[in-house]
C-alpha cells in the first residue's frame, strides 16, 4: 500500500481498487489491522450487482482507535448493511492479547457482519517484532478460511 508511513484512505482506496480490478464472487480478501478498515470502505464503493466471494480480517477494527495517523480513515461511519450486502462470508482472527486492537472488536465485526470469529491465544497483534512481541511469521488459520468460506 503507498505512504505506509502515513497512510491516507484518499490514497489506498484508490490503490486496492486498481489492484482488483473488476470484483466478482470468485475474489476473496485479506486484511491485517488497517487493511480491515481498507477493505470495508472498499466494499462501500461497490454498485449494482457487484459482490465478493468473502473476507478474511485479521487483527481488524472498525472505528478510530485513536491513533493520530489512522483518523482519516474513520472520517464518516462505516456503512456496516451495505458491506454484508457486498460479501458473501467474513472471518475475524484476533488475539486474546493484541496491544492496539482488542478482542472486542472481533466481537463487534462478529456481531455487525455475521463472521465467523477465531481467537489465537497470545498472539498480540500478529505483527513482526514489535514492542518485545514475538514476530507472527506463518497463521495458517488464514489459509484455512479462505479455503473454508471460499467452498
């Protein structure tokens, strides 16, 4: 994604969709943390007849965590209806332990999309090594999902 450093909705909206292309049920995607809120507003600017076969989130939010840098994603609510609307299936992966996203708002997506949600015993944010946390090199659970909801 561009500008990761300070990362603007303004400029990776337009990124992933140049990246997918034309959506159909055949796409699935994966978001980490802020590719979450990414792949929701993605789905908000979907029209018509236009759906995708479903979404894996890992480590995912849904309102302003407060981060400075974050904020402009969360500028006007997200539109959770039209979101179930445009994805077939959804599944949350969260850790019991994540420093920056609670498990709370797995349970959140759980309850406002109807995912699926996995928990991960002491996996914090599923990140490289940061803040002392264990660098998350391989989730096989996501490659699981996937192949689960894409069925």
């Amino acid at each position: 994604m561009p500008n990761t450093d300070k990362p603007k909705q303004k400029e990776w909206l337009p990124h992933l969709k140049k990246v997918i292309g034309k959506p159909d049920e055949d796409l699935y995607l994966i978001g980490h943390s802020l590719g979450n809120p990414t792949i929701f507003r993605y789905l908000e600017t979907l029209r018509g007849n236009e759906k995708i076969g479903g979404a894996v989130l890992v480590a995912g939010y849904s309102d302003d965590l407060g981060i400075k840098e974050l904020t402009n994603f969360f500028e006007t609510p997200i539109n959770f209806k039209k979101i179930k609307a445009r994805c077939k299936k959804f599944v949350a992966i969260h850790s019991d332990n994540d420093p920056y996203v609670p498990l709370s708002y797995g349970e959140g997506i759980k309850s406002k999309l109807g995912a699926e949600l996995i928990v991960k015993h002491r996996m914090g944010h599923f990140s490289g090594s940061l803040e002392d946390e264990k660098s998350c090199i391989s989730l096989p659970d996501v490659t699981k999902s996937i192949l689960k909801i894409s069925k």
